[in-house]
C-alpha cells in the first residue's frame, strides 16, 4: 500500500473536517465568497456528503463592492450543484443600523461586514460558520485552531484557545456562542492551485489573464470600477493582469500577467518571490496587527 | 510527494521560533514581503540584525513580550517533501498549547541551548513527546556558537539527554549541533563542527523515513455521520461516511461494527463519489454494509478477525491542561475520534514528578500540566486500542461539561 500523496492527505483532512461539523452542529454554514478557496470548499463538500445534499446553506456576505465576474459564478455554481444560498448584503445593514461608510479613495467596506456577517449568524442561529481561510494567508491565522470557538460577540480570543489534539474535534459551545470552522486551514496557495489543476475545478475568468483598466497605487495595480475615486494625477492604463485572490474591488489588487492556464499561473506562483496577501490586499498594511484585531472583533 | 510534520519543542527561549525562522531563511521560503515587515519591527534589537523569531511569533502580545503564545503553523516544501512545523511555546504556561501542537507531529525538535543543557522544560516536553508517541525525536542543541562550538559541551548534553530518554523509553533519537541565529547546521553543515558527522537538521528532516509511520495493520473506521439521501432514486442509499484511521478495507470483507458487536460484510467502498476495490488509511471515504444494521455517528466498523477493546473502565495516562484541579469523581465528557460519552474520573494511581521522572502514589488531585495515570469509568462501551499499540484509536479528550473547554488528554493504556 503506498503512503498518500500529500495532497490527498490534505483532502482526506478537510473531507473528515466537513463530516465533523455535520455530526457535531445543528445549524451549520458555508461562507462562499465566490474565490478560489471558498469554491475548493465547495467541491470538498460535494466530495464529503454526495450523493447527500449538503447539511447546510452557502452563504455570501456581499459588500456591494465585489467583481461582477465572481457573483456570476457564485450563483451559476449555486444552481448547478442544487444547493441553497443565502446572500445578504451590507448594503442593508449600513442603512437598518446607521453605520457609518469609510471615506476616501479606496474606501473598503471590509470592516463592516463583520456587522452584517453577526447579524447573519443571528438571524439564522448559525452555530458553525466554516470558512477558507489558510494558515499560511497571515501570521495571525497561523495560530488558530481548526475549530475555533467565538463568544456571542464573534470575537477570537488568541490567549484562550481550546486544545485540540489528534484529529478530535470539540464543537461544544454554549448557547449564542458559535465556531468558525476551517478544514484547508493547513493548506498553502500553492496546494490550492494544485488541487484546482488536480481536479479540474472551474474558477471565475478574473483569475486567469485578461485586460482591465487599472490605476498603480504604491505600486500595486488597482482596477477602475465604480467603487475607488480616481484622482486627478491617476493614469489610467490598460494592462494584462490577472487575480491572485478575490475579495473586494476596493482593496484587492490585481497582478501583471499573460497567466491563462492553470500550468502558467501554478509556474508563477512557484517563482513569485511576493506572498499571496503581501501582492493582492490593499488594507493589510496599515498595522502590523490588523488582521488580529479584525478577528478579535469578529472577523473570520 | 510525502508529507512530514514536525514541531519544534523545548524550554523558553531555548530558540525554536528562531531555529524554524532560520529553516524558511535558509531554504528560502520566507517571501520578501514578509522579510521586510519583520524588518522594520527587528530595527529596535542591538545588533540591528533581524529577529527571526518574529516571522512565528503572530500576536501582538507574542511581539511584545518575545515570547511563544501559542502553535503557530508555517508551511514550506523541498523537491522532495512538504513540511508542515509547528512552533511550540516552551513556556510552561502554555504547555497545552505545545501538546496540542505535538499531537499531530510525525516528529518532534526538542531544542536544549547548549549553555545551561537539560533543564525541567526540557524534561517536560520530553515526557509529552513520549506520552504522545511522537515516531521520532530531533535532540537539537542550539546555541553552540555561544560555547564557541565545543564538542565536549554537546557530549555532556548528549549524556544527559541519554538518561532522560532511557527513563522514558525514547525510541529514534538522533543529536545535532546547531546555531539557530547563525545557521549552523540547519540547512547546510558548517565548518565550525568538523567534530560532528551527521547530517544538517533539513538533510534530516527530507531523509526520515516515515513509511511505517501510518498503520495498515489493524483497520478501524470511526463513522463520522450517515449519508441518506432519501430522494426517489436513492431511496435505499445509507453510507456510513468517515476516515479510515487504519488499515485497509476491501470489497466483501467481514466487519463487525462497535460498541454493538454486529456483524456484516462491505458491500461499496466510495472514494471521492467513485466506487472502489479498497481504501486505505488515512483515506476519507463511504462505505456500505450488506446488511441493514444499525449504526450511527460515533461507532467504529472494524474488519471482524482483528477487533477493538470494548470497555467501559479505561486505565489512561493523563495530561491534564485546565487551570481548575483534577479531583477523583469528576464527571467530564470523553471523546474518542466521533464518539462522546459522559464519564468519571475514578481514582489517579500516580502522577509522575517532572524532574525525578519518578512516580508519586495517590496524589489527592491533579493539576495544571500535570501527568497523572486514572482509571475513568464511561457511561457506556467504548470501542478502542490501547494508545501505544495504535495511536489513532487510542487517544480522547476530556470535556468540561460546564465550559465545554478541553481539559484533558488522555492516552489509553
Ligand atoms: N547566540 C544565539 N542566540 C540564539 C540562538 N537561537 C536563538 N537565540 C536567541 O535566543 C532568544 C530566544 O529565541 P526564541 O527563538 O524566541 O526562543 P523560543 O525557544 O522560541 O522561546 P519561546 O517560544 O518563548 O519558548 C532570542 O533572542 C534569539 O535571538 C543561537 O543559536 N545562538
Ligand atoms: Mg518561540
């Protein structure tokens, strides 16, 4: 019997992840953002729970702000698999709530979808939220758990992380309390995109090379869109580019390439010398423990 | 390509988080981006050099204070393997944190710096490493560079180490000098120990072999949840979805299903939504019984001329990992793989002292970080190994019913 490939033992584990949270929770979802991580979960769950349906709902927190390309996806793959999907909007929680828009010229809305993630897991009784998020994405991800458990608030306390040995999994939680779940947690970009080519999985067209107008921001390349405030010293340019990570039109960046094949982008990634975060997100610099704080906060 | 994942172990400040720094430096994994943020957060050291430590050391209270927190994953591959490392904290505070991270390691670098040898941290995460029966252990002696690289520094460590590792019945212990902060010997050997003539840690790390690492003797497949999809054409569809932990099932093998003790043979093996021959561990699959038996979430299938243990009183060794004390007649939750029962914590025959490796009888209670053997008593049967036989089937976790937090590891004797 030969020893499982690596990438089948990272499948094996995210598959036995999946069938966890559906032995352990009532009320569980899937948030689908409509990026290449939350569509590889999609086609982990399909291999975890065919021919069943799944024991839970995808759902989408849509900022108002994302590409176009990937809600397209994200509702033609809904329909294809037969799956439900619950889409709500931070649209709607910026006016039921008053809160407050950030201004300026890449004014993001990332922030607020905490809000609108809270009152979705509120509003539905979630007590598991399973997510896409990598260890490797950023240092304060590497440190959570699989099953990381949120007080009613959603927020993360890294100081008080349960233990979790072995492959077993603890998803008891009190009452309001929910788990954010994440079976590719020990997965690295690269694993994605090999596991994509392995499998065949179909991605939206924004991450293969295509033309886009885009203006340079600090040196990365921002894509013209109804969302970002042009200024008046901002060039305008045309440029073959490509998406290494799909968040939000305001704060993802895009990256220069002729890539238009799986073989092509995994030979670039191979080589890049820039981290995935590092080359595509606009709003991780601005501290050095932004993505800690988010989390502490609620964020995934 | 294979997969190993190792964590790195020992006494604070010993220089894990530096020694898995360095690792990624040298064998350039770490991405520029990356390099520049702990760049410009180094600026404040002395010696204006950079402090690799910061590339694990995630939160900010870890930033601020220079120490390990918690696990923190890192990733990186050579042509030949896919390396998953777990940086432990040594601080005993956080000693859960480490077994946590110990638990999955395939092998585990216990770091010791050379200038002040064996020391209780060091004992402690031996005993873990033991415990856990990590398959195999790195003694990495760090440091050197501060003992100008003395070969009889690292032999009285080696003496040393060797008693602790006889007490414990460590089994694969290879010893290397190393300088985390200057290099030595972790990706490529250095001049400054002509003396030492094995490999550099990665060498290492790429060569151990693991094959038997993985258990294809004994199979066990813990039923994670029923798949039954109960639609017009599926109507008689039921498959028992889950991993399979050990061993190896085929087509039309005999099975018993546990704590129930019916028997059954396999009718289907799905892997991936395709039918199959076999599967083997660590697959995740479906399989189908020939018979309509009763098995829920939680069971173990198991082929019938090679069975679990069925008991309800269990003899554990006990790594205790909660601020509140261990008293004999707790009730707790046990979770074995996907199976939980309500149990008691019956009577503690020893705890053994860190320092002495020697066992105290009868202690009144456990504490903290404490490694106490019980008797538990369970509610009802509980399919399993016994830990050293079979890793995988024999470790549980205790639950505070109130918390819900784990506050136990036990290894099932
Ligand atoms: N001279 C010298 N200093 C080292 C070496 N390795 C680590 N250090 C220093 O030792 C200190 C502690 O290193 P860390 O890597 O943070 O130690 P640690 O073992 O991760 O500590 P905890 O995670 O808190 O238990 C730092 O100042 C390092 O620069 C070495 O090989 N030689
Ligand atoms: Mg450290």
């Amino acid at each position: 019997m030969p020893r499982l490939d690596y990438l089948d033992q990272l499948e094996s584990e995210a598959i036995h992840i999946f069938r966890e949270v559906a032995g352990q929770f009532e009320r569980p979802a899937l948030l689908f953002s409509g990026g290449k991580d939350s569509i590889t979960l999609v086609h982990l769950a399909l291999k975890a729970f065919r021919p069943g349906k799944f024991p839970f709902p995808l759902v989408h927190i849509d900022t108002g702000h994302n590409f176009p390309e990937a809600l397209q996806f994200r509702d033609a793959l809904a329909a294809e698999i037969g799956e439900k999907l619950i889409v709500r909007n931070v649209e709607d929680t910026i006016k039921a709530r008053n809160l407050t828009e950030p201004k300026g010229k890449f004014a993001s809305r990332n922030a607020l979808q905490t809000y609108t993630l809270l009152d979705t897991i509120e509003e539905f009784k979630f007590d598991a939220c399973i997510g896409g998020a990598r260890r490797d994405e950023e240092k304060a991800r590497a440190k959570e758990r699989i099953f990381s458990v949120r007080d009613e608030f959603g927020q993360w306390d890294p100081k008080r992380q349960r233990p979790e040995l072995w492959n077993i999994f603890n998803g008891r939680i009190h009452k309001g309390e929910n788990v954010r779940v994440f079976p590719i947690s020990n997965w690295t970009e690269l694993d994605i995109w090999n596991y994509i080519r392995r499998e065949k999985i179909a991605l939206p067209s924004i991450y293969f090379a295509h033309d886009r107008k885009v203006i340079e921001h600090e040196g990365q390349l921002v894509a013209v869109s109804d969302f970002i405030q042009l200024e008046d010293k901002d060039v305008v340019h045309t440029k073959q580019v490509r998406y290494r990570t799909v968040g939000d039109m305001t704060c993802t960046a895009a990256v220069e390439s002729s890539a238009d094949s799986l073989d092509d982008i995994i030979r670039e990634i191979t080589a890049t010398k820039t981290s995935e975060r590092g080359e595509t997100r606009i709003d991780d610099k601005v501290s050095e423990a932004a993505m800690e704080d988010r989390k502490k906060n609620g964020y995934f | 390509m294979d997969l190993l994942r190792f964590i790195t172990a020992g006494s604070v400040d010993d220089g894990k988080s530096t020694l898995i720094g360095r690792l990624l430096y040298d064998s350039k994994s770490i991405m520029i981006d990356q390099l520049e943020a702990i760049e410009k957060q180094s600026k404040n050291k002395e010696e204006g050099e950079i402090d690799l430590a910061l590339l694990t050391d995630g939160l900010r209270a870890e930033r601020e204070q220079g120490i390990t927190i918690d696990v923190a994953y890192k990733y990186f591959s050579t042509p030949n393997r896919k390396f998953i490392i777990a940086d432990a904290p040594g601080h005993i505070q956080y000693t859960r944190n480490m077994v946590t991270g110990a638990s999955n390691a395939d092998l585990a670098i216990i770091l010791i710096d050379a200038r002040n040898g064996v020391v209780e941290q060091t004992r402690r995460h031996s005993i873990i490493a033991s415990l856990l029966g990590i398959p195999h252990i790195v003694v990495a002696v760090n440091k050197m560079d501060m003992v100008d690289y003395s070969q009889d520094v690292y032999n009285n460590i080696l003496i040393d180490y060797a008693h602790v590792a006889q007490s414990l019945g460590l089994k694969n212990v290879t010893y290397i000098p190393i300088s985390a902060l200057n290099g030595d010997n972790i990706v490529e050997k250095t001049d400054k120990t002509l003396w030492y003539e094995g490999p550099s840690l990665l060498q290492f790390l790429e060569e151990v072999r693991l094959e038997d690492d993985v258990d294809l003797k004994h199979a066990r497949f813990p039923v994670q949840y029923v798949i039954r999809p109960q639609t017009e054409d599926l109507h008689d569809y039921r498959g028992y979805a889950g991993k399979i932990i050990s061993g190896v099932y085929k087509k039309g093998d005999q099975v018993t299903v546990f704590p129930s003790g019916v028997s059954s043979t396999i009718k289907a093996i799905e892997l991936g939504g395709k039918e199959v021959e076999e599967a083997f561990a660590p697959q995740s699959v479906v399989l189908h019984l020939a018979d309509n038996v009763d098995v829920s979430r939680g069971d173990v299938i198991a082929l019938s001329n090679d069975v679990p243990k069925t008991e309800q009183e269990l003899e554990v060794l006990l790594c205790w990992m909660d601020n509140k004390p261990l008293v004999p007649g707790n009730k707790y939750l046990l979770q074995i793989n996907s199976r939980q029962v309500r149990a008691a914590v019956r009577e503690i025959s020893y705890k053994l002292d860190v320092n002495t490796l020697l066992q105290e009888a009868n202690p009144q209670q456990a504490v903290l970080n404490d490694v106490i053997r019980a008797t538990i008593k369970t509610a009802s049967p509980v399919a399993f190994d016994a830990y050293s036989e079979l890793r995988v089937n024999g470790g549980a976790i205790l639950i505070d019913e109130t918390s819900h937090v784990t506050v136990g590891a036990c290894m099932i004797q």
